[in-house]
C-alpha cells in the first residue's frame, strides 16, 4: 500500500488545477499547496527532525496546520496533534509522554507554551509569528522544496490523544497504511463522488477532522478550513464554497439548524451528511433529514483506535442504528466484564461491543501503556468499552458505556433509551440521562434538559409514560439544565453531570422536578 505522501503526489497528477485548500482569502491548487508542502517538508528536515521523530501540533484548523499535517507525511515525521485549548500542565503530559523533539502553535495554544516546564528545550515553530523567539512557519514554507517522500507505509504516520476523561490521556500511534485504509473507507462508506467539497472544522488532533483532510485528497476534493466552529460562519461557507459533505458531530448539527441564518442560507449544495463521535437523539435525525432532505445520511461509528467499527447510510430509516460492521471489520457482541472474545451473548441480548484488529484500519496497540493493552486488546480483538446489541435484521444500537449502564432496583436502564424518547418532545432542545444515587433503588434514573421552549417535568413525565417507556426506565427527577457539558469534540461528559458540575436554569414559579 502507498505511504501517504505518495498518495498525495498521486493526487496532485491526477488534480493538479483542482482547488484544494481554502482558508480565508488563501486558495490553492493542489499544484500551489504541494510547493508549500514540499517546502515546509524541506524546512522540517533542516531543522534536524528526522523519520520517526515526534513533533506536538497545537494548531487550530487553519491552512497552516492542513499543510504541516501532509508536510509531515512527507518527512516521515510522526505528527502528534492535540487540542489547542490545552493546559500548561496536559502539555508537559504530552510532550515527556510522546518524547516530543518539537512544538508547533499559535496563538490559541501560546498562553499553554508560556506556562510549559518542557517547552524551552524544543524546535519551537509559531503558526502566525505569535511566539518570539520561535520560528515561523511562513518562512519555512517559502523555502528551498523538497517533497520527496521518506516514509513507506509501514512507518508510524501520527500520533492521536484519546480525549482522557477519566485517566490520563493515552497515545494512539497509527501507521501511514491505516491511515490510507481509513480514508478510503470513508470515501466509499459516504459514496463520496471526485470532487467532493468538505467544512473542515473537526479539529485535526481528532479523528474524524484528520479523515475529512485525507479523503478530500484522495478525490481532487476541497477542504474548507473553519478554524473554530461558529454556526454562522459555518454556514456562510456552506453557500459561498458549496459545500457537498458535512461531517460533525451532533451538537454542531444542532448548533447549525438553531441559528438564526439557517433560513436563510442556501444549503442546497450538502448532499452527504455523517455523524460520528456520539450518538444522535431521534428528533435530531428527524429535523435534520427535514431541513437538508441529503441523498445520504450516515451514522459512523468508531474511534481513534480502530476508525470504523460500523456505519448505516440511511441513519433516519431507522433511528438509533449504527448499522453494519465497516469494510475492514467484523463485530462481536460479547459478556462484559470477562474479556474473553469467544463468550458471545445471545443474538438479541446486549453486551460489549469488540472488534477485530486483523481490520486495516485497526491500531496495534497504545504507547507506552501496557496496563491499557492488556484490559483492550484480547487475543486479536479490541474491547471497545461500548454496550450494544444486534436487532434481528443485524443491526447493531449502541446502548452506551459500560460504566454507563443505569441499575435501578435490580434492571438494567440504557441512558441511551431513554434520551431519545425524551428527544422527541418539541420542547426538548437537548438532554442527557445518568444515575444518581439512592437508598432505596441503589440509582435513580435523572433527567438534564435543555428546553428549547416552555415545558414542565410533569410534562416530559407524561410524554415518557404516552411513548410507552416502561415505569422502570422513566425519569424520576428531571433537571432543567442552561447547558450540558460536553468535550471540546462535542462529546457528553456524564461524570460531570453525576458530579453534580452543570449550571441549573432557574426554575419558574411553581416548577417541580418529576
């Protein structure tokens, strides 16, 4: 299989007056973006980084950080991109843990840098010229060019950071062969056509922002950079760019369609729309499908670890399906809790959610943590940590986490389950479902909504008791939230909830909880 810089080289003879990279005012070609590559690759090797060396990305989703991420591929350089909103102290983590030999950033990530204990002995390249004494990424990319590729496909292409809610984050390191897997998995799971237009606003140190760069190369398409999502914004570039294929998450579908310039942009031009990252509640699936009427729906379910475990291309038809394993997997619904690959549950039942790592695009293992190999990686499966079970036709619902699981007086509760029927209410905006303690049932089902108008608990109550949920699975609390937390990637962060850190709406007069 071809390395990824190969690939790119064999992009830009098939496109090479094809529009490639938008950010601003800045378009290029792919001709005019490899000359910037092949000079930022050249650049990079002068600086003495070598194959294999490790170099921290905290860039926003500009044309800078596109063109180091394919400048790296190039030089054989592992890229390690994280969050730009990162932390002095998540810094240091990062750097020592994936022994770094340099840092790339701008100014969203400098007040991080600034405070860092490991920064000043490291190759320092500021994106922007926000950092004295670093140096700057423009001048290295008008330099001598050099777009040799020194990496094969065996080489390790980049370094991911999963999002480490409850432990340390832990490295993901994946080669340039599974990284090509993945983006050509994607191109065919969403029938991307040549000439594809995506929003590039999934940041890049995630998955799905790296997957939307690669595919567009891979069809002569564009990639239209959004460096921090603004819903406005975003669907200004919708119309001027035509863009053809959203890929987000579900809270920057909902974030699109509650702004006030949705009426009034054209969006006729998105024919593909995928989601990945969390699960999409049934009334979300259903406004969405209204509003953008797309040829393809797509629900993609995976992680950093493995890209794709399963997809479904028509997410509305029937709402809550992951849909079938991808085109390098194959899924297995196993007993939780005893790590044994072979103890399938019964067809129907529910279970953890494993797949296989014979998959091209599956990871072999973490960095430099044999403690999390050994509780995820089971005689050639990777135990994702999902609940999930297979409908009759074969479709696989992701229920939830493991350690999600609601056991309210001995049954078993899908938080899940639960937030769609509540989504389905016209006065719900957004929710979330946890357990909280009690005496008596052990935990409690509770509600946090989001009101997107005038609605009551006794009133979500009686809509959960019409749908037909069943008594052991309805709210016994609901609290009416401003917000919910959630992850820099739009991710739901129950614990916070189950900590008790959220902010409350202020109850009306007369307001109970259920």
């Amino acid at each position: 299989m071809l390395d990824l810089g190969r690939s790119f080289l064999a992009s830009v003879a098939r496109d090479p007056n094809a529009i490639a990279l938008v950010d601003g005012d800045l378009r290029l070609s792919y001709a005019d973006w490899l000359t910037r590559i092949g000079a930022l690759a050249d650049s990079l090797r002068h600086l003495g980084l070598k194959p294999g060396d490790h170099l921290v990305c905290a860039l926003q989703n500009t044309a800078d950080a596109a063109t180091l991420h394919w400048a790296c591929q190039m030089a054989a350089i592992v890229i390690v991109p994280v969050n730009w909103r990162i932390t002095a102290e998540e810094l240091d983590f990062t750097l020592l843990n994936a022994e770094a030999r340099g840092l790339v950033l701008d100014a969203s990530s400098m007040a991080a840098a600034g405070a860092s204990n490991l920064v000043a002995g490291l190759v320092q390249i500021a994106s922007g010229g926000c950092v004295a004494g670093a140096l700057s990424i423009d001048d290295m990319m008008s330099g001598r060019v050099d777009a040799t590729p020194c990496a094969s496909a065996e080489d390790i292409s980049l370094m991911f950071y999963t999002s480490g809610t409850t432990a340390r984050p832990k490295g993901v390191p994946r080669r340039h062969r599974m990284e090509r897997a993945a983006a050509l998995a994607h191109v065919a799971q969403n029938l991307m056509p040549r000439g594809e237009r995506t929003l590039g606003v999934m940041p890049l140190y995630h998955t799905m922002g790296v997957r939307s760069l690669l595919a567009m190369s891979l069809l002569g398409g564009r990639f239209v950079c959004l460096p921090r999502f603004d819903a406005g914004r975003a669907l200004a570039l919708i119309e001027t760019e035509a863009v053809s294929s959203l890929y987000l998450v579900p809270t920057l579908y909902h974030d699109l369609l509650v702004h006030p310039d949705f009426v009034l942009t054209n969006t006729a031009s998105v024919r593909r729309l995928g989601f990945a990252g969390a699960s999409m509640t049934d009334g979300l699936l259903q406004r969405l499908k209204a509003a953008f009427q797309p040829e393809l729906f797509v629900n993609h379910y995976g992680s950093s670890e493995v890209y794709t475990f399963s997809v479904d291309q028509n997410a509305p038809a029937k709402p809550g399906s992951a849909g079938r394993a991808g085109l390098n997997q194959d899924l297995r619904i196993v007993v939780p809790g005893q790590g044994n690959p072979d103890a399938r549950v019964t067809p129907g039942d529910e279970g953890e959610i494993i797949a296989t790592l014979l998959g091209d695009e599956a990871f072999e293992g973490y960095w430099r943590r044999p403690e999390a190999d050994a509780k995820s990686l089971r005689a050639g499966w990777y135990f994702t940590g999902d609940m999930g079970r297979m409908d009759a036709e074969g479709d696989l619902f992701v229920t939830g986490r493991v350690d999600d699981m609601i056991i309210t007086g001995g049954e078993n509760v899908s938080p899940v389950e639960v937030e769609n029927c509540l989504s389905l209410h016209p006065c719900v905006g957004e929710c979330a479902v946890v357990g909280l303690p009690d005496e008596r049932w052990g935990k409690i089902v509770v509600a946090f909504v989001r009101r997107s108008a005038a609605v009551s608990a006794e009133d979500l109550c009686t809509h959960c008791r019409a749908s037909g949920l069943a008594a052991f699975k309805r709210p016994r609390r609901v609290i009416f939230v401003a917000e919910l937390p959630r992850s820099p990637v739009g991710k739901l962060l129950r614990r916070l909830l189950v900590a008790g850190e959220f902010t409350p709406e202020p109850a009306e007069p007369g307001q109970k909880s259920a």
